[in-house]
C-alpha cells in the first residue's frame, strides 16, 4: 500500500514537499508544494509546462503533470521540515514516453519478465570550486598526485562529514570518502540497490552535494572535464544482475576465472556491441569529450577510455572485471542524465542476453601504456558529441529498446547543444587564426 503522503506530513512534520522530474538532458526540475495541498498531488500529479525544460515539446501541448512515487520519498537531511520525491511524467492520460524515469522503469519491467533485477552502483566523482567555479576551493590542494591526500580530505572535512552523516541517515549505507585523482575532488561511495533506487539516490545525492557545498561557500561541480590539466570527473557503474527476489546473483560463478556467469558475459557482451552508440547518453555534453579522450593529466594518467574493451582488475580499459560477480562500466562521466544512464546498461545488457553477445577477447594489458597491443580490431569511442549523436541515431537496438521518437528527440536536441557550441568563437580559435 502507498504511503499516504499527507498523513506522513502531519506526523513528521513536514510543511513541503519538492515534486520533482530530470528532463532529458539530466536537469533537475521540481516545484514546491505545501503539504496541505499534497494529497491532491499525489494523486494528480504536479503541473508543468513541457516546453518550458529539455524535453520534445512545443507551447502548444497540455499541461505535463508530474505524479510522485511515494517510495521515492526522502526528508531533507538538511531542513527536515520538506520532503523530496521523484516523480513520473504523464500527459493527457498516458505517460509521457520521453521520461527519463519511465524510459528506466520500461527497460527494468523488460528484465523483470524474465524474472530478472539489475543491481547497480555508482561512484559520483565531483569537485569542489570557489563559489564563482573558477579556481579550486582549496588553495593548498595542489599536490601532482592529490589521489587519497590525508590532509586535504580533512582540509574538507566538514562538508564530505555532512554528506556522509546525510547518507548515513537516510540509510543508504556509505562505506567511504576519499580525495580523488584531481586536485579538489572527492568521490563518496554507498550501497548498491537495484537500478531505479539507485538511479533517484544518484539525482538528490548531485542535489544534496550541491546544496551543501553551496551552503559552506563553495561551489561543487560533477562536469565531467572542468580543467584540461586535472583528472575528470567519472561516474562509473557497478553492475550484476539477479534473481526476481534478489536473493542469488545470476552474474556469479566462482567456477569460472573471473568469478563470472554465461549471463554476465552475454550482458558485458551487449555494453560491448553497443558502446559507441551509447556514448552519447552516458557522456552527453560537449565536455564529456576531453574526459574519455584525454591525454595524460597532471597526475600521469586520465583514468578514463577511449576504446572499448574490456578486462580483470585493471582500470585502464572500459570495463574492469574488480571481482566475482560483477563488472565495473568506467565509461560514464558526471553529467550523465541518472535515469538513462541505467536504461543504456539495462537495453545493452538485455539486448546481450536476448542475442547472446560475445564480448570478445579479455585484454590483460596497460591499454594507456600499450595501446597497440589491443589490435586492430578494437573499436574507438568517438572523439566529440556530434559523432556521439550520429551512433546513437543510426543505432537500431537503442531504436528497439527506447522507442523511435525517443531516440529521434533525444538526438534532436542534443544536436541543439553541438550546434549552440559550434556558433560559439573561443579564445583558442582567435588566438590561433587572427593571423591567417
């Protein structure tokens, strides 16, 4: 039965709630609502104007209404007095296709017929800037290799504490905090839980970093590739699939060397076959760019692909196998959309199962060091976003799996993106051709 949201408000003392949706290119929307008024949200949805966010409409199409999931309900740790909630879109009585959150509950409804539940995790990398984003926060982080710095996580202390105190109660079991690869960047690390849980954790924990960096004078950005010298910022994927009660892991097979099933291999095959097509969802922004085809950064390595391959414990390919009955998919940067981050894995994965994909050969070499050991054969990812969109727009098992209009909307307006970048002059393109 659902949680009755304005019983819960009178008894927690909640007096708002955020109603809130991603649209497609990721943008936390939301309005603001009274708890007096909730019950008929809850049953009626929250209105919007579609067009007014990034999503395929015009002006002229109805009122979009936004009908929170009560299971998704979280008290800010923050002001404990409003409640947020992931909602889904529904428009003229039926949902609107193009939702990110119902695109995911679409794919997992896929897995589930065959009684069948994808588990993930996600590693949120993030840095923290001065509140104008142009310098990092901390002047004294400027060690060449920061990664695991002591005294410059504790330097941070009170704002990584109270993220980690918020996830702590909200129960979603954190179990560490670092200082990663760049100077200024952080990475915290929570349980894993199946796909649309940790797809709504992944949307409030951006909002939750943000909200409290913000309130300590900082400013936190998951871009995934704010300074040309500095690691970016990653968001990979754990991954493993298991039975309808959750009970066994279907990926885990301690017979095998790598601790993994037929199942996991056919899945892994599926992200394999469809890699560069997907790149444009999980790396979706211009900038995402200059993070997967980086060169070497101030710290020695980029620790991000640019081919797609696949291999044990070491995390200079795309996909790392850590240990038995997983994989880690180290493809995806910060500004992935959360939503259709998990739907690509679970289309890839589903259409690897449903085609028994061959993942081809494990490659147990450095593929920064020696990447001409991987071959010929090995495929590329693409080098900007306008080829990014071109895969995913010719790509038929993304078509199958998402729906053609989708696909079509989706690519047409991240064709906007590449275009509003392309009519923009920058200072290398003057500082290089001035002269001509």
């Amino acid at each position: 039965m659902a949680l009755d949201l304005a019983q819960f408000a009178k008894e927690e003392g909640i007096r708002y709630f955020l109603i809130s949706f991603v649209d497609l290119f990721g943008g936390l929307r939301a309005k603001l609502v009274p708890a007096g008024a909730i019950a008929d949200m809850q049953q009626e949805g929250a209105g919007f104007a579609g067009f007014a966010t990034w999503l395929d409409m015009t002006p002229a199409d109805p009122d979009m209404l936004a009908v929170p999931d009560p299971n998704s309900l979280i008290v800010l740790p923050w002001q404990k007095d409003i409640g947020w909630l992931a909602a889904d879109l529904w428009m003229a009585g039926a949902q609107v296709e193009q939702c990110p959150r119902v695109i995911l509950k679409r794919q997992l409804a896929k897995l589930a017929q065959q009684n069948r539940v994808l588990k993930t995790g996600v590693e949120c990398e993030y840095l923290l800037l001065n509140a104008e984003g142009t310098k990092i926060f901390d002047g004294r982080d400027s060690q060449e290799k920061p990664c695991y710095d002591q005294t410059a996580l504790m330097r941070n202390f009170d704002v990584v504490s109270e993220i980690c105190d918020s996830m702590i109660e909200l129960g979603w079991g954190p179990y560490q905090n670092d200082h990663e690869d760049a100077n200024g960047q952080f990475e915290m690390n929570w349980n894993y839980s199946d796909a649309l849980t940790t797809a709504d954790r992944h949307v409030f924990f951006k909002f939750m970093v943000k909200t409290i960096a913000e309130q300590s004078g900082q400013r936190a950005t998951f871009m995934p590739k704010p300074f040309a010298d500095l690691t970016g910022n990653g968001c990979h994927s754990h991954v493993s699939v298991w039975n309808s009660d959750g009970s066994e892991n279907l990926f885990l097979d301690e017979s095998e060397e790598m601790g993994l099933s037929e199942l996991a291999y056919s899945f892994l095959g599926g992200i394999v076959h469809s890699a560069e097509a997907l790149c444009s969802i999980f790396n979706p922004t211009v900038n995402s760019y200059k993070r997967i085809n980086a060169p070497r950064t101030r710290s020695g390595a980029s620790w991000s692909p640019n081919s797609v391959t696949y291999t044990g414990n070491n995390r200079t390919h795309m996909i790392r196998i850590p240990d038995a009955g997983r994989f880690e998919l180290r493809l995806m940067d910060g500004a992935a959309n959360p939503y259709l981050l998990q739907a690509g894995i679970a289309a890839a994965g589903l259409d690897g199962i449903n085609n028994n994909r061959d993942p081809g050969k494990r490659l147990d070499i450095d593929m920064y060091a020696n990447p001409e050991l991987a071959g010929d054969d090995v495929k590329k990812l693409p080098l900007n976003l306008l080829d990014a969109i071109r895969l995913t727009e010719s790509n038929e098992m993304l078509r199958s799996a998402f729906g053609t209009d989708i696909i079509d909307s989706y690519c047409k307006l991240k064709m906007t993106d590449w275009n509003q970048h392309c009519a923009h002059v920058s200072d290398f393109e003057r500082s290089s051709t001035l002269d001509c």
